[in-house]
C-alpha cells in the first residue's frame, strides 16, 4: 500500500504569515494534486503536478514536486482568513487511483 | 468546465432503510467515477471504484451488497446504502474522471447522510 505523510495536520497562524504543507512518500507517483475543503463541501482541485522538480504557483500558493517525484509542498504566503480550510494532497501512483495524505486543517486567524 | 453534482446534498433516513445518492458530471463524460466516505476533520476514504458499464471495485473492507454502486452511464453513477444503520452515518463524496485526457478528479459537492 503506497502511503503520503502530510503534515502538519493542523495549523493555527496569524494573519499574514506564511506555512508550508509538506507530503512525502516513499513510492513514486506519476503525478500528485492538491486539493482545498471547506466543511460541508466537496473538495476543489487546487493544483496537479505531474514532472519531477516542478514549481507552479497560484496566487500566494507555491506547489513543488519533488525531483524524485516521491514528495510535494505547498507554500502559503501571507495567509489570509479565506485560506482557512482543509487542505488534502493527493498522488496517483498509475492508474486512476489517488492516495489520499490525512489532510491539512489550516486556520487563519485575523 | 468539469463540474460534478451530487443529489441530494443531505439526507436524513430512518434505521434500515435504503438511501440513493446521485452523482453526475454535468459538463463532460467521465468513464471512471468514485466514491469515498470522509469523517469530520479527516481525509477522505476510497470506498470503490465505478467504471461505466462495468462492475464497480470495492475497497478492502467495504461491503459490496451493502453500498451498491451503478454506473449506467458517462454521466451518470449512484450508490444506494442498502439498509442503512446510524454507523453508515457520513458524510460521502463522489467524483469523476475524464474519458481522456489526464487523470484528475473532480470532485462533487458531497452528500451528508444522517441514519436515526
């Protein structure tokens, strides 16, 4: 069974400050999404990463894949309290099927 | 575009009866869906996979005649918690992959189901 670590799994910060989720594995996987929840809700794909060393940004959000395609970040800056929510990295090892990390609640204080 | 809906969106039932969720995928034609169960403040959970036309794949430890999935078609899957119990109460989320293309999954907006 291919596992992702995500950590931290909660996060409580001031406004404007800045985090880092990481998800590590020790599988490879051919590409790894990230996603936001808020409750209630389904989540929304923020993000896919699909080649090794790669960096895309969205906004204040940094998402790296790892060279070895084994891990991922994702980089808040200045949180605000609209970033507050669950968020969930997700790789897919081949195949259609996405192993979930256990998630990220972030909270942004104002 | 990519845009997946559940029906409904909550649904209160009573000890052993049958509960039928809905998901489509209102803008495009997903031949892979899935469904997953998620508790409060934790990750989702991979109950089966639904192939249009086909046998749904069930996790490991997931009762097939107690969550029967149909996917009878590109658009559309449901799964029907037969005899549902206070402990099938949760929170289920359904999503779908696209016919071509990458693999991402879209997801839709969930269905809280409460059993009394």
């Amino acid at each position: 069974t291919q596992l992702l670590e995500q950590s931290p799994q909660f996060l409580s910060i001031q406004e404007g400050e800045n985090l880092t989720v990481y998800c590590n594995s020790s599988s490879v996987f051919s590409s790894l999404q990230w996603y936001r929840q808020e409750p209630g809700e389904g989540p929304v794909l923020l993000v896919t990463v699909v080649t090794g060393g790669e960096v895309k940004k969205l906004k204040r959000l940094t998402f790296q894949f790892g060279d070895a395609r084994k891990d991922s970040s994702l980089h808040i800056t200045a949180a605000q309290p609209g970033d507050t929510g669950l968020y969930l990295c997700a790789g897919e090892p081949s195949g259609n099927k996405l192993v979930f990390g256990a998630g990220t609640i972030l909270r942004v204080k104002s | 575009g990519a845009v997946v809906s559940q029906h409904p969106s909550w649904v209160i039932c009573k000890s052993g009866t049958s509960v039928k969720i809905e998901c489509r995928s209102l803008d495009f034609q997903a031949t892979t869906m899935f469904w997953y169960r998620q508790f409060p403040k934790q990750s989702l959970m991979l109950m089966a996979t639904s192939n249009e036309g086909s046998k749904a794949t069930y996790e490991q430890g997931v009762e097939k005649d107690k969550f029967l999935i149909n996917h009878a078609s590109l658009t559309l899957s449901t799964l029907t918690v037969t005899s549902a119990h206070p402990e099938d109460s949760s929170f289920y989320i359904c999503s779908a992959s696209r016919a071509s293309g990458s693999h991402e999954q879209y997801f839709g907006p969930g269905t809280r189901l409460t059993v009394t």
